[in-house]
C-alpha cells in the first residue's frame, strides 16, 4: 500500500490562506507521506459548494502538475462532487459535462482515480424506497461517465459519502448495476458512521471493490450525550467530531486488519477533519496508521 494525504485534510490551512496547493505538495514531499489527492473543495472557500476553477484554468492546472512532478509526489485521485437527481434534464448535462470536464483535467495532472458523488452529502430521504426510486438515474450517470473515464485510462469510484449513498451494501449495489470494469468505490472507514453502520464490518464488505482508501477516525457520543455544537449528527441521532487516526473512538486496529487482509495493494489516504491543527493532525495520523499496521501483523 501507498500512505498519503487528501487535500482536504489541509482545508484549514488552504481556507485562511497560510498555505497553497503548493505548499500542501511541498509538506507532503517532505513528510512520509507517498501520495497526494486533490480534492477540488479543498481549493473552495466553503467547503460545502465547489467552487474551485481547475476546469476554467489551465494554467493552474499545467502549474500543479509541474509541482507535482518536481516535487516527485505522485496525485493519486480527483476527488469532486456531483448531482444527478436535478430538476430538469437541462441541469443534468450540464452536471454531466462538469464532471467529464473534470475528468480531462484528472487526464491533464496524470491522475489515474476519480470519484465522483451522485447526490448531494445532505440529501435527507435515506429511506430504502426513495434509493431504489433514485438508482435508475444514478445508475445512467454513472455508467455514462465511467465509459467516459476509459477513454482515458481512468478508474472512477462513488464514495460512501453523505446520507444516501453511505451504506455498505447501498454501495455495492450501486457497483454491480453500473457494471463497469473501471467503477468502484473510493472507501471511507469513517463515514459509515455517518448512517450508524459499523466501520469494520462495512469495510471488511466492501473492500473487494475499492479503488483507494480514506482513513480518518472519529470521536463518537451516544444520542442522550448531545456535546454540544460542532459534532455531525448520525442518521440514528448519535454525536460525531472528526479526530487524529487513532485518537478517536473507532476500532482502527479492526479497520486496518480489514484492509491489510483484503490484499489491498493500492492508495491509503489520510482525510484530517478534526478541530486540532491540521498539520499535527496529518502528520501524527500517518504516523498511527504505520504504527498500528506494525502491531497487528
């Protein structure tokens, strides 16, 4: 496996202007990390609209290849988001040029892995109904862009990501129906928790059909221990902050057995969206996540 970092774990430092995509590369260079995601959020100012230019602005695009390539740090992923439940079919290509716009881009910066999402995070109707009233569009979309994607060699993953396309099982589904050799899914073992499902299991599931891996961890409170503001709220109604990869309450030592014993040979991304400083919190959970892989093999 090859550790790296998201760039999204660097959203605190990128939001404030303290550092650059530049800077995040130069960090990771001299870190232990092995690889760099990007993830187009990190380069908005609000973390939940997109509004970074990488598809408006070449030269940026050239610039950060050239950084990357200089700094020998390789990009393993485009990391966006995406709608395709919208109102009217004149929205839904227009998404869909977006994100094959996107793909060209990930083609430009020699990015071989590129997740994409088909709801929006805080879509609410999590039912099972409203998921199999969805699937056929989803499906469409997703089977569109992949071909898409293969035209340039390029694998494309959904995310168990947001309230809707979160469970394991929702996710392999999701797979199976596209049918596609170069779909898979970008794996989160923290964000199970966001529909309340447990993170070794799920992962252990879903493994199989993993194109890369985000590791973060989370403190978790019960329902009636409301903490306060700050902390997401799970589908069942318990208390999630994002924490340090293994300073949190998850059982990491089960998640990463689940990856080290899939035979998982491909990018491990560290994804920091804790409240300490970001550098301390990229940089210490690397440094857990190689301890803990040491220990339990």
């Amino acid at each position: 496996m090859q550790f790296g970092f998201s760039s999204y774990s660097f959203y605190q430092r990128l939001r404030t202007g303290d550092m650059t995509m530049f800077d995040v590369i130069d960090w990771v260079a001299a870190s232990e990390g092995e690889h760099l995601e990007i993830a187009t959020v990190s380069l908005s100012q609000d973390m939940t609209n997109d509004t970074s230019t990488l598809v408006s602005d070449p030269d940026f695009v050239a610039a950060l290849g050239a950084k990357a390539r200089a700094a020998e740090v390789p990009l393993s992923n485009l990391v966006i988001p995406a709608n395709f439940l919208t109102d009217t079919p004149e929205d839904y290509e227009r998404e869909m040029r977006r994100v094959q716009d996107h793909i060209r881009v990930a083609d430009a910066l020699d990015i071989r892995l590129f997740r994409h999402d088909v709801v929006t995070w805080a879509h609410r109707d999590t039912d099972i109904a409203d998921y199999e009233r969805c699937l056929p569009i989803i499906v469409d979309a997703c089977g569109e862009i992949a071909r898409f994607a293969a035209g340039y060699g390029i694998t494309t993953s959904v995310e168990n990501h947001g309230n809707m396309v979160n469970a394991s099982e929702r996710v392999r589904r999701l797979i199976h129906l596209v049918d596609e050799p170069n779909f898979r899914t970008t794996l989160d073992v923290g964000n199970f928790l966001v529909v309340d499902e447990d993170p070794v299991s799920a992962t252990m599931q879903n493994m199989p059909y993993a194109s890369i891996v985000h590791l973060k961890d989370f403190y978790i409170r019960p329902v009636r221990q409301d903490p306060g503001p700050g902390w997401l709220t799970t589908a069942a109604g318990n208390h999630l902050l994002g924490s340090i990869v293994g300073y949190g309450d998850m059982d990491m030592r089960g998640v990463l057995g689940a990856v080290a014993a899939s035979g998982f040979d491909g990018y491990v991304s560290i994804e920091f969206e804790g409240i300490e400083d970001c550098l301390l919190g990229a940089e210490r959970g690397l440094a857990n996540t190689l301890r803990i892989l040491a220990e339990i093999r």
